[in-house]
C-alpha cells in the first residue's frame, strides 16, 4: 500500500503563518531563529525552517512547542492566530 499525502491542514497552516509573524515581529531572520531553537536542544537548519513557514514540511509538536520557546509565544497563541486567521478556518470548514 501506498503511503498517503499528509496534508497540512487549517491549524498546521495557520500556525506557520503565525510563526513567520512572529519571528518578523521579533526581528529575528530564519537563520537566527532557527539557531535560537537548535540552542534549546532541537536540531534544526534554516532550510528546515524555511519549509514549515511556507507549509512544505509538516512541524511536529516537539518542533513546534522549541519554536515558540525560542520566540517567546506559547504554543497556543501561535495556534490560535489572528482573528482573521480564526474566520478564515472556520469558513474552510462549512
């Protein structure tokens, strides 16, 4: 059998563009950022980062929690996202 596709879904990508909010917020560029995560003890390269932002690789929650550590966010903020983001999942979802 065939792997199946596993497709972002609305939460995987509104946490990727929370992130990239929030790393240019904070000023950081993806190599410092993805530099402030590997010091909190997860390996990850720019190129690793790069590809979660624009929802080309899946972010798994140890990722994901090292990320918003070394922004300084809560994995909930990054999750929940903007309110326009919020409107446009619900209306995904209907």
């Amino acid at each position: 059998m065939p792997p199946r596709s596993l497709e972002i879904g609305p939460a995987g990508k509104t946490a990727a563009r929370a992130i990239v909010h929030v790393r240019t917020v904070r000023g950081y560029s993806q190599r410092q950022l993805a530099a402030r995560v590997h010091a909190l003890g997860r390996p990850m390269t720019a190129t690793a980062l790069s590809c979660i932002e624009r929802t080309v690789r899946r972010c798994d929650i140890d990722d994901f929690v090292a990320i918003a550590t070394a922004l300084g966010a809560s994995p909930h903020t990054l999750l929940a996202g903007s309110p326009s983001d919020r409107g446009h999942a619900e209306r995904a979802e209907t």
